[in-house]
C-alpha cells in the first residue's frame, strides 16, 4: 500500500519532492523502497518523469484532500455542506 505523502502545495523543486518522498517512506517502515525511489529518481532525465515515479510510491495529497471526498448528506463529490443548510431553507 502507498503512504499518503503532503505534496501539494509544497514547495516544487525537484529535490524537496524526492526528499518529501523518500521520508514519507522511511516513516511509513518502507526503508528499501525509500532508497529505491531515490535512486531511481536520481536517475530520471526530466522533472516530469520523476513526478511520474513519485506517483508509483506514495499516494500524492495536499491540505485540501477533504474537498474532494463524498458529502455525507447529498453523495455530491466536493460539497462544502451548504446542501443542508439549503434543505433546511426549502430549497
């Protein structure tokens, strides 16, 4: 299984991201694939590719992952809530 890893709306250059990963890694017990990835990343030619492998190890997230999960009153994918608050208007 993947460990989710705080990338979004973290700081983009390419070596923070391999080092963000490679922690979330080791933290998540995953030490051999830490230093696989980060060989591999080393090795990649091109920013893109190692986004790319980043994506293969860690399950990529950012501060606002809630917004994107089911409502729990309407099923709505990205609902603030304000569904009920509406049905509570007559909406």
């Amino acid at each position: 299984m993947k460990p989710p890893c705080k990338l979004i709306g973290e700081d983009g250059n390419v070596f923070n991201l391999i080092g963000l990963t490679s922690r979330t890694l080791k933290e998540a017990g995953q030490r051999a694939e830490a230093k696989e990835f980060t060989e591999r990343a080393f090795a990649c030619h091109s920013y893109d590719a190692v986004l790319m492998l980043i994506g293969e190890y860690v399950e990529i997230t950012g501060d606002d992952e809630l917004k994107f999960e089911d409502c729990d009153h309407c099923g709505t994918i990205g609902c603030d809530g304000s569904c009920e608050d509406e049905e509570e208007r007559g909406a």
